[in-house]
C-alpha cells in the first residue's frame, strides 16, 4: 500500500514505515503530524484517484528531527576579469516517519 502525498507543496509517494525528509514543517520533534492532502492511494491493486484529493484520507506521520542537507556550494568566476564569488547554502529539512495511511470510507 502507498499513497502520493502533498507535503509544503511537494509531491511525495509514502508507504507505512518510510523515513523520509521534507521541507522544514513548524512542528516540534517527536510530535504527530497529519497529511491530509491525499493525492492519490494504491491498495492490493485498487487505485483511487482524487480530483484533485480524496476526501477522508489521510497520512500520519511522527516527526523524528529537523536537520540540515548537505551543503550546496555556489562559486562564480569570469575568467581574466578578477571576479570571483564564493556562497553555499544548507536546507533545513525535517525528518518524519509514515505511521500510518488512513483510508476513506
């Protein structure tokens, strides 16, 4: 069973037990989170389609940390002109686990 999920305007196939990483949420660690923006849910073969969600489904999740990825270095040069610059960036992600997919009725 997997359902594809939208997460802060991301979308995410999940399936119970996943440890997956997605953009920052404004919940604390070890708290429960629910997903209830549905796109789509594959049972035993059977496929339900929302349009454009499906109403009553839901994913609960359990927020492990908020961490950072790894480290994106930007660096821009033009040759010959004495132009160089140097940046890097580390998103912030927070990492849940799927407990649960709830099914519609």
């Amino acid at each position: 069973m997997f359902a594809v999920v939208r997460i802060a305007g991301k979308q995410v196939r999940v399936s119970k037990g996943l440890r997956l990483r997605v953009p920052k949420l404004a919940v604390e660690a070890g708290s429960k989170c629910r997903f209830a923006e549905v796109l789509l849910i594959s049972n035993e073969g059977e496929i339900r389609v929302g349009d454009p969600l499906i109403e009553g489904a839901a994913v609960e999740t359990t927020v492990l940390a908020h961490v950072r990825g790894e480290k994106v270095e930007i660096f821009k040069m033009r040759r010959r002109k004495n132009y160089r610059r140097h940046n890097g960036h580390r998103q912030y992600y927070t990492e849940v686990q799927v407990e649960d997919i709830i099914l519609p009725n």
